[in-house]
C-alpha cells in the first residue's frame, strides 16, 4: 500500500523521531500524543489491522510485543509502568490502516477503558 502514511514513514519517506528500526520493525513517536510517552510500533510490512494478522505472522506478532518493551525502556518509562494498546477497526478507535501498537507512559493512565 504505498500511499499509507506508516508504510510511507516505514521506508523514510516522512520524517518521524524514530526510536527503533530493523528489518521489520519500525517505532516512532505518535504525532498526536495522548501521554508525555506515545511511541508507536508498526510492522515494514503493510498490515491493515490485527484481524489481518494469520499465524503465518506469529514471528512477527512477538517482535512488536518485545519490540514495545524495548523502546519502553529505552523511553525510560518501563520501571513506573506503561500501557501497550492495540486498536482495531473504526469502533475500535483505529484512525490509521495499518497496525500499530502504541506504547503509552510517563504519568499515571486512566484504568477506564471505556
């Protein structure tokens, strides 16, 4: 898909404050934060949202996790604690077609979850 704005930002295209990036992973600070730490993590490759993921994309799905657990720490906000979310879809809250995990922290989160 390449006029998405995460596969766009993926192959450097637009710039992003990137914290993380390697073959298949690229993570990136979130252009509308909803905390003082909003890192986004996204595949290279373009998936549309979590219902595309099979388990052909196993390998992948752990390396976001592992992935958001590293910038996490490197962003310094891992021993207080963080959030990691997943939205999926328009009801979900997904505003960008592409899955992403968005790390959040540096203060205390809201446990409402909606």
């Amino acid at each position: 898909m390449n006029d998405c704005v995460f596969c766009r930002i993926a192959r450097g295209e637009i710039d992003a404050r990137v914290f993380y990036h390697d073959d298949d992973v690229v993570a990136f600070a979130d252009i509308a934060p909803m905390a003082p730490t909003h890192i986004l993590v996204v595949p290279r490759r373009h998936i549309t949202d979590l219902n595309e993921v099979t388990s052909a994309d196993e390998t992948l799905a752990a390396r976001l996790l592992l992935v958001a657990k590293q910038v996490a720490h490197a962003a310094g906000v891992a021993e207080n604690g963080y959030r990691v979310v997943i939205n999926c879809g328009p009801d979900g809250g997904q505003t960008v077609p592409h899955l992403h995990l968005h790390v959040l922290g540096g203060r205390v989160l809201d446990t409402c979850l909606g």
